[in-house]
C-alpha cells in the first residue's frame, strides 16, 4: 500500500508532496475533507507501534484544551485524533510496510531513500 495523509490546507505538507513528487501509485487523502476512518487509524497504529507516535503534540487544539497538563493514554491518544484531524502529525506516509509520520527534514529524507528503492 502507497499512501499519504495530509491536510490540503497546510502549506507544509503542499511543499513536502510537491517535493516528493509521489507516483501516480500513491492515495491521498486530505484528512479535513475525508476523515480517517477508525480501521485506517488501526493500520496507521500497527506500522507507527503506538498512537502517541501518530499525535500531534504541536497541535493550537492540544494547548488550548491543556492536554499537555494531563497523563494521557493510549485510548485517549487514538480518541482525539479520531475526534479532530488536527491531532494528526502530518503528513503520514505509508510505503507498503514502512511507515513516516510528521514533517521533520530527517524523515522526508527517509521517505526519499525509500522511493529510491522501489
């Protein structure tokens, strides 16, 4: 599987997409416009080992509900990213079992080497 979660509106991940210049192979999927569904944040799950490694910690909605003060869990990780998209670290790129999450230059750079094997 080939595929890309991303958020239309975020300037960030137009620059990345556009910079990775992804096969006509890949999905993708603005996350505003078509939410993610609870198996496909399952399979995002499985590939990343935990949903806190899916969570947006940079989130405006993460400070502003004081998120950051709270002890959260697994369940509540996955629960938030299921209620709003913003809780998503974007963007998330899935390469048949490789999983990239977020916007660091270091992982761009991952997800390069590994369209450069295929």
């Amino acid at each position: 599987m080939k595929k890309v979660y991303y958020l239309k509106t975020c300037s960030t991940c137009i620059r990345i997409l556009k910079d990775l210049n992804l096969s006509s192979e890949f999905v993708i999927q603005d996350i505003k416009t078509e939410e993610i569904t609870v198996k496909q944040l399952e399979q995002m799950k499985e590939l990343a080992g935990s949903y806190e490694a899916l969570f947006s910690k940079r989130s405006k909605l993460y400070k502003e509900m004081g998120l950051k003060t709270q002890n959260l869990e697994e369940r509540d990780y996955k629960h938030y990213i299921l209620e709003h998209y913003t809780f998503l670290s974007r963007p998330v790129i899935i390469i048949n079992d490789s999983i990239f999450i977020g916007n660091s230059k270091n992982n761009i750079e991952a997800v390069k080497l590994e369209l450069s094997k295929s």
